[in-house]
C-alpha cells in the first residue's frame, strides 16, 4: 500500500499456502497480509522452524521450493499486470485461482466461489473495479465463464486458457501437488 492509501494485491495464498517464509532469515515484514475469507491458521515458531528447515535436509528443501514456486508465481504476476491486456489479464487470474484452489483439494470442478471482490481482483491486475466488471461481463457474454456474484464457473477451459494465456508450468503442480492427474483437459473438461 503506498502512502496515499493505494493498494497493490501482488499474491493470493490458498488453503494450505504457507505465509512469509522470509521472515524464517529477514527480520522486517514489508508487506502487510489480509484475510479474504475465513480461515485457520497454525503459528509455527520462527526459530523452531529455521532450525528444523537447517537440521532435516527434506524440510529444508520442501521450504526452498515453497518460496521458489512464490517467486515464480510473482514473475508471472508482473507479466500479467505489465504486458496483458484487461481481458488476458481477468482470464489468466480465474485460470490460476482455479487450478491453484483444485490443486488444494478446495474445488473438483471449473466452478468456483471466487475469494475476491470485484475491486480486490482490480487490485491484483491493475485495473478498476469498473474494468473488471465489464470483462467479467464480456467473457462471459463470449461464452468463456458464468459467473453470479463471486460465483465463477468455467464454461470453456480450453478458450479462457488460450484468453488469458496461462500455461501452469510457472505454478509448479508436478513438484507442490503431485497427486493431480496429468494435463489440466482431464481437470477442467
């Protein structure tokens, strides 16, 4: 948030995400971190965790991948906000929100509860409220999602893929969710 009160959403954590796993070795949070929906939270003691991620080589390198998968999802982020254009840009953030919530076991289908409000998803795309809305609406006008509220659901995977031009590898599925089956038409037909 800069100083005039302007928010920026530059992540969004889902159930399971573990959250700011920097601060196991930096001292000071730089970024602040709200709650969408309810939720539990389990309080790992700081050092606790340091000394078990530096003692046990497995814990060690299940966090290192953790914060490399965030930082790759934040790359992709900066391509979405600086190089997609509005309809690219929604179509891309349902994709991920979805695979990310099926990866955790949250949906088992394309239709989903988004997390967000209109003005949240402007926020983490860098558009309006107002913008969003009217690419919601022409999305879904073209066939690609229904959508009611928060609720979203998918109606062609295979076009708001190609819209939003998501391709998952940056998310990792193989490393952090190797339970899911193989290519995504098998998730979201």
């Amino acid at each position: 948030m800069t100083v005039h009160g302007a928010r920026q959403i530059v992540s969004i954590h889902l159930a399971g995400d573990l959250l700011d796993l920097q601060h196991l070795f930096l001292n000071i949070a730089d970024h602040s971190v709200q709650a969408l929906t309810e939720l539990e939270v389990a309080d790992i003691d700081r050092d606790a965790l340091r000394e078990m991620a530096l003692e046990r080589p497995a814990v060690g390198q299940a966090l290192w991948i953790d914060g490399l998968v965030d930082a790759s999802i934040y790359r992709e982020w900066v391509l979405n906000v600086g190089r997609r254009d509005a309809r690219a840009r929604i179509a891309h953030i349902l994709c991920e929100i979805a695979v990310r919530m099926h990866a955790a076991g949250v949906i088992d289908a394309a239709d989903f509860h988004l997390p967000m409000t209109q003005e949240q998803l402007g926020d983490a795309t860098g558009m309006t409220s107002v913008h969003v809305n009217r690419t919601l609406k022409a999305l879904a006008k073209d066939g690609l999602i229904d959508h009611s509220g928060r609720w979203i659901a998918i109606q062609d995977w295979n076009k708001i893929r190609r819209e939003g031009d998501f391709n998952p590898l940056y998310l990792h599925l193989d490393q952090v969710a190797p339970h899911l089956p193989g290519p995504l038409s098998s998730m979201f037909p």
